[in-house]
C-alpha cells in the first residue's frame, strides 16, 4: 500500500457522518470525508513522527490537492506546516498549482495561514504575487490574495500599505466569501 493510500485510509477511519454533513453545510458543498480539524491535525503529528523525507511529503501533498478532498488537502496543508525548516523548499509555482484545487475558504485559509504566509515573508515582491491573483477570475483565488494578507498582519507584523493594494483591487467584489476576507484583512490592519 502507498503512503497516500495509508494516509487515505487512515482519514476515512476518522470519519463520521454527522461531521460531513455540518462540513458540507459550512464549506458550500465541499468533497470531503467528514473528519475535524482536530482529529486531522492529530493524524498529521503521528506521521510527522514517522519522519518521512520532505520530498515525499510533498508528492503526497501534491496528489492530494489533485483530488480535491478537503480532508486530504487539510491533513497535507497540517503536515506541511510540521516541517518547519523544509517548508520553505515549498516554491511560489507549486503554491500556484494547488490553488487550482481549492473549493472552499477553510482549506484556502489554512493553506494561507499555515503554509504561504512563511514562504512570502522572505519575498521581497510578495505584494505583486498577490495582486495578480487578486485579478483572478476564480473567486478562491482573490479571496486567498486577501486572506493571505490578512495572515501577513498576525504576530504584530503590520503591512498596512501592501493590504490596501490588494483589498483596493477587490472593492467592486461581489462574491461574499472574498467580501468576507476583506473585511477581515482590514480588521486586522486596524488592531
């Protein structure tokens, strides 16, 4: 059995109904098993233990934002993140790939939040990346732009001026989960 078999397996043994149905309900209909954040996050730090090369985690990673599970994008994007040091191996292009896979703001969150956000701080031309997915047309795309910015202002760093480039390409928005990132962003420049 492949480790992405193992871990699949593993997923769907956590698995309840009544958690897929309040995820789909939360998630607008997102594929998915049923599984908890916390129960996902756990499964990710037994692996971690298992200390599996980085590179391997990544084609796990990559296979399973192909599939588009938010399970499975959720336990990579935990996993991910326990690697600490090699996360930064992870390149913009790639980053750009699993965007494609996105369907829902909780994966679109946590891949900004535990992954991105360390990756653009030691960019120096972060603001235009963001921007140009600002302009996308995939609605989780803008909303990750200004998630993603949002996540830029914890811990005390403050990028005030970069937020309000990206949130002033987006104020004609008119879908309400990218209206929703942007009034967080701007609660966050605003502590």
């Amino acid at each position: 059995m492949s480790i992405n078999d193992e871990i699949r397996k593993d997923i769907i043994a956590l698995s309840d109904v009544e958690t897929k149905e309040k995820v789909i309900r939360l998630t607008s209909g997102a594929k998915c098993y049923g599984v908890t954040v916390p129960k996902l996050r756990e499964l990710a730090k037994e692996y971690k233990k298992r200390n599996i090369d980085f590179a391997e985690i990544l084609t796990v990673a990559n296979d399973f934002f192909e599939n588009e599970n938010r399970e499975e994008i959720l336990f990579a994007i935990f996993l991910l993140a326990l690697y600490k040091k090699d996360k930064s191996q992870i390149s913009w292009h790639t980053v750009l790939q699993w965007l494609d896979h996105l369907d829902n703001w909780e994966t679109c969150d946590q891949l900004s939040s535990c992954i991105v956000v360390d990756i653009l701080l030691k960019k120096n031309d972060f603001v235009k990346d963001l921007a140009t997915l600002a302009k996308s047309n995939n609605l989780w795309k803008r909303r990750f732009a200004v998630a993603t910015m949002a996540n830029l202002n914890h811990g005390g760093r403050q990028f005030k001026e970069e937020t309000q480039t990206i949130v002033k390409l987006l104020q004609n928005e008119k879908e309400p989960m990218v209206k929703k990132a942007i009034v967080w962003a701007l609660k966050e420049i605003n502590k």
